[in-house]
C-alpha cells in the first residue's frame, strides 16, 4: 500500500511540474509573439470600430476607422470630418478590440501603400484641408503636390477652392512633421 501512495505521490509531482513547464512556455511564447505587433496590427483588425486617437502634438478625435496602411489610419464620422492620421504622430488610441492582425500577412501591394500615396489622391481630388503638424500647429488649403517625403500645401482660407488669387503661399511639410489631414466628412 505504502509503494503505492509513493508512485501516486510522484506522479501528482511530475504531472504538476510539466503543467508549470508547460505554462511557462505558453507565456513566454505569446510575449514573444506578442513583441511582433505593430500597432497597424492593431489598426487592420479594427475596421468599422469606432476608436479615439489622441496626436503628439495635441488634438483629439473619435472615428470610426475606416481603413489603415503601414503608417496611416483613417478615422471618419468625427463631428469635425474625416481625418488622415500619421502613425508616427499618434500618442495614444482607445477603443481598440483586443486582438490583432497577423504581423505582415497585409501582403506586398498593401505593405507599399504608405502615407504619401493616399495624399496623393487627396492631391489628384482638389480636395480642402487642414494640415496639422506634430507640433501642434494647423494650416488650411490644398494639396497640390506630393513627394517622396513631403507634401506641398497651397494656403488659402477654410472652405475657399483653391484659386491663383487665394493662396497666400505655398508651404512643404515633411512627412516626418505630419500629424494629420483633415478634410470635410465625405471627402476621404
């Protein structure tokens, strides 16, 4: 009787032992995997959720998110209009669900759709804007060019088309200092 307690005794040891083991791996792999998200992870997972983002250089906004690439997000239904967010400008986001797409799965063609190919189309649509910058600041006109890693805004008065005798000057924003553009809801 008493050899057999001892063996139940050892198994109830090792069984738990491994379970530890066990438990420990699981841990340490789903930090590992974990580490791997991007928040555009994040982002591709939340279409149609309505979230809050919150800018590095101020400024607030609660979207629904529309679609995201690389290093961009976009948020409409905002009360103020839709809004292009710059990854790099983003301090924070709410609302979020609590999964996340697989790290790279968004394919090669999604993967070269950044920032400066959506404000591209911006551009091609004429569309009025707000620029805002990661300091804080915002400018209003139209985007009338697109670089590798700038855009050229032409400045002129909210809601005025974009005339010769309306733009007081031509301004160049690195991408690097973008934090968001703004249009009237619809126009994205």
């Amino acid at each position: 009787m008493r050899w057999e307690r001892l063996f139940a005794d050892l198994e109830t040891e090792l069984a738990a032992a491994e379970a530890a083991e066990r438990d420990a791996e699981v841990a340490e792999r789903t930090r590992a995997e974990v580490a791997k998200l991007r928040l555009v992870d994040r982002l591709r997972v939340a279409d149609g959720v309505e979230v809050a983002v919150t800018l590095v250089g101020g400024g607030d906004w609660c979207g629904v998110v529309a679609d995201a690439g690389p290093d961009w997000v976009l948020l409409i239904g905002d009360r103020r209009g839709d809004v292009l967010v710059s990854l790099a400008a983003v301090r924070s986001v709410t609302g979020l669900p609590p999964w996340s797409a697989v790290p790279g799965s968004e394919g090669r063609v999604a993967e070269r759709f950044r920032i400066g190919a959506v404000l591209r189309g911006v551009a091609r649509d004429r569309a009025a804007v707000r620029v805002l910058l990661r300091d804080g600041d915002a400018y209003h006109g139209t985007v009338d060019r697109v670089g590798a890693d700038f855009l050229e805004l032409a400045e002129h008065d909210p809601g005025e088309p974009r005339r010769p005798g309306a733009v007081r000057r031509i301004r160049l924003v690195p991408f690097a200092a973008l934090a968001a553009v703004e249009t009237p809801p619809g126009q994205l």
